[in-house]
C-alpha cells in the first residue's frame, strides 16, 4: 500500500496496515507550526480495536515537508534519511536516554509514526528552563554521550554525518550572503568585540573544524533544544527529532543548550556548575579524564558559541518575520549565544 506523503492523505486503512491494527477513525490535529520544524507533523487520535494490540489512543505522524525549498533543504542534509535510521539502526539499542516508541518507520516515502508523549510537558527554548529541567539535560546529555564515547559501532553509521560534513564548513561560505541582513536586524543591540570576533571567525570556519578532526567522537542529538524534550513529573526526560543526529565530539551538543537555551541570567549564575555536573556525570559513564576535563569543556564550549554565532548569518536568510514564534526564538538564539561568547571571551580564546 502506498503511505502518505501529505497529512491530508492519511487513512485508516493505511493506519490499519502499519500499526498492524483494526483502526475505523481517526481524527488529525496539526502541530509543530511555527517552531523550528522542518515538515509535516500531526497528531492522530486513533478508534477501533487497536489497543489490545498495544497500540495507543494517540499517535504522532510525521512526514517531509511539502516546501520545495524546505524539501531540497531537507534531502541535501538527508535528515529524514538519518531520522528514519536512527528509529530502525539505533534506537533499539539504546539505553540510558529515552526515547519515544517507534510505531512505525519507513524510507520510500519517509512517514514516522511515534507514540504520543502527552502529558509529558514539552520545554520551551524561548522561555528557557527551569533548574530542575537543566540538571536533567545535562543529566541525559552525558548518559547520551558516555555510552556512546569511541564506541566501535560508530564506524558503521555511515549514514551519520560527522564533523567534516559540507554543511557544518558551508556556514563561512553563506555568511557574506547573509550578515547584511544579520546585522540590520540585531548589529546595534548586540556586542560590538563578537560582531568583530565573526567577521574574523567566518574564514577560518572549515581550518577550524579541521582542528575537531583528530577529537573523539560520540553520538550528538544536533538538535539539543528544549522544543525536543519532553519532561515527565517524575523528573525524567524523553528527547525527540533525531533529524540532525550526527557523530561529533561531545561538546557539540552541550554548545547548543548551555549558550542559547538557558536566558543569560541564569546561564551565567549557573553554568560554571552544569559544566562541572556533565564533567562529572562523563567520567562516571567511563570517558577518560582527559575528555571529560571541566577546562577543555569550557573551551570547546566558548569556540562551538561563536560557531553558532557566525552561523546566524546563514540562518537569518531563512527568517520568516511574520511566524512571531519563529521570530521570538530566533531572538532569543541570538541574543543568548552573543551574550555567551562576550562572556566566555571566545575570540580571545580562539586567538583573534
């Protein structure tokens, strides 16, 4: 039977089919507008005689994006490719991260069917946080990364990008294309050394990554945002969207919560500790102290923040003014990230 490849496409029978399961209705709720998500994600509520099979109530769908410039954008990062085996090659062997139940999964077209996490809260990357959330990032971060740490199998994830891949060295290409744009909508609130510090950085990106090369690698989430976890009362956290899944060295994802999903208050009453925490929490996962040394995290993490800063080039291009969400974090990114890498001095760090 031929899946989906648009919402509005969606049968029971094909609902039958796949969750091998007598489904008679369902109704369809669209979600995930406005937040980042590159495609097409529905909430389906399921009737029929589906949940003796163990089958839940409500299940989550989601598809490509049916934008032509999304789609190119999409298939050239292959993220769906990566995400539909993450859930067929990965994720049932995973432990010590948690991770939704894979219902169904396919390539051709892709459509991914997950059980729905409600009433599991969502984060907020605009709002940021709460400490309790925090520790439990870092918490799973490190779970996530220690298990993963030089593990032999990752030379058989070809499929998983690692840091050498073109996209990560294309942000020096596209940022003359797109700091024009950059600086006329944020160049006068932010600081003036890392506005500096990026225009140096941007031609140094690819001989940059070259100095990663030689790093140990783990398995990276690439998408290590609040708006992909899900937190549970018993203080427990369930990471979604593997599209970006990628084989990098551990701080990678540590660059992209610590500077620009915590507000800067509390990043910088708090991130000398949540550094020490996943320090910490690594070497009891078993990763030698020379990978796990509070100093070298921080530097890895002050360099990755003007990474992300001089990246904003690139992702501003993309910025629709009028999705106000889309908007508010894009903001709040930026703001966050500059505010960081001011304070970590990550120019000098880098030497420029």
């Amino acid at each position: 039977m031929q899946a989906p490849t648009t919402t509005s496409e969606i049968t029971a029978e094909w609902l039958s089919t796949v969750l091998d399961s007598s489904i008679t209705e369902f109704d369809i709720e669209t979600i995930g507008a406005g937040e980042g998500f590159m495609g097409q994600l529905a909430r389906v509520s399921l009737t029929g005689n589906h949940l003796a099979s163990g089958i839940p109530e409500r299940v989550i769908v989601k598809m490509p994006t049916i934008d032509p410039g999304g789609r190119m954008i999409g298939e050239m990062m292959r993220v769906w490719e990566r995400e539909h085996r993450f859930y067929t090659e990965v994720a049932p062997s995973m432990h010590g991260v948690r991770l939704a139940r894979c219902l169904h999964s396919s390539d051709d077209p892709y459509v991914l069917i997950l059980e729905d996490l409600h009433p599991l809260v969502p984060g907020d990357q605009v709002v940021g946080p709460t400490l309790q959330q925090a520790h439990t990032v870092i918490d799973t971060a490190a779970a996530l990364h220690s298990s993963w740490f030089e593990h032999p199998d990752l030379a058989d994830l070809t499929w998983m990008p690692d840091i050498s891949d073109p996209m990560s060295a294309s942000v020096g290409s596209m940022f003359d294309m797109g700091w024009p744009t950059f600086l006329a909508r944020y160049g006068e609130t932010l600081p003036e050394r890392v506005l500096r510090w990026c225009e140096t950085f941007a031609p140094m990106v690819e001989s940059w990554i070259r100095n990663y090369i030689d790093w140990p690698l783990t398995l990276s989430h690439g998408d290590f945002r609040l708006d992909n976890m899900f937190f549970a009362p018993d203080g427990s956290m369930t990471l979604v969207d593997w599209q970006l899944s990628m084989r990098a060295p551990s701080t990678t994802d540590l660059v992209y919560f610590l500077g620009t999903n915590l507000p800067t208050e509390m990043r910088r009453a708090h991130q000398t500790d949540l550094i020490d925490r996943y320090s910490s929490a690594m070497r009891a996962g078993g990763v030698p102290d020379e990978w796990a040394d509070p100093e070298r995290i921080t530097q890895g993490y002050a360099e990755g923040c003007l990474f992300y800063c001089t990246s904003f080039a690139a992702s501003i291009l993309t910025l629709d003014p009028a999705n106000e969400r889309g908007a508010a974090l894009m903001d709040a990114l930026v703001r966050r990230a500059f505010s960081a890498a001011d304070d970590l001095d990550a120019g000098t760090r880098l030497g420029i």
